[in-house]
C-alpha cells in the first residue's frame, strides 16, 4: 500500500514538474521570437523606428570611405604579371566566352526540357 501511494505521489510530482517545464518553454519560445517582439515594438512606436533607422542610415551615409588601394604594377612587362593578375585575365575571358554563348546555351536547354516533357527521347541533336 505504501509503495502505492508514494508512486501516485511521485506520478503527480512528475506531472507538475512537466507542466512546470512546459510553461517555462513557452516563455522562452515567445521570448526568443524576436521577429514577432520587433513587429509589436514597430506597431506600437512607428515613427521612433521610423526615425532611429533614419539616424542610422545618416550615420552611415557620414562614414569615412575605404582609402586603402592596392597598386598591382606590372613595368610594363607582361611577363611580369603574377599568378592573380593571369587569373583575373583567364575569368575575364571565360565571363566573355559565357556571356556570348548564353541564348545558344539556353536554347539547348529549353529544348531538352521540352523534350523531356514531351516525353520524346532526345533527337540527334549534339549531346554533351
């Protein structure tokens, strides 16, 4: 009987510590909600947020601009031209070479999809 009893009261101790911990979740769950938190504050005070972000764009707007340059110079001889100087070039060329070839390469790509909606198996057309 004594064992009876003590698991019943420790079941209803079990019970309330989970309803205890439930709670204490939900708490956090809406004190961690900030996007909910922010749309409230800006509901209730729209031209204090209006005119903080107004405050903050001008602060940034008066920021010093980045003076430090970076000078790559060459002695007029290409030979001289470092690995990141061949690099940019090699990027350069493929950037153009992509640029160009695009409406053909999204053609083909159109007509492979087509084809596959179709349900017709690819014509004789290049394959890659």
């Amino acid at each position: 009987m004594a064992k009876d009893q003590r698991k019943a009261e420790l079941t209803a101790e079990l019970a309330l510590a989970r309803g205890r911990l439930s709670a204490n979740l939900d708490a956090l769950r809406r004190d961690l909600d900030f996007s909910t938190r922010v749309k409230g504050a800006v509901m209730r005070n729209p031209a204090t947020w209006v005119g903080g972000a107004t405050l903050f764009g001008m602060l940034l707007a008066k920021l010093p601009a980045r003076r430090k340059k970076i000078v790559v110079t060459t002695d007029g001889n290409p030979a001289k031209l470092g690995t990141a100087g061949k690099t940019g070039l090699l990027l350069g060329a493929l950037k153009i070479a992509f640029d160009l070839s695009r409406p053909a390469l999204a053609k083909w790509a159109g007509q492979r999809v087509a084809d596959y909606m179709d349900g017709a198996k690819p014509s004789g057309r290049a394959r890659s």
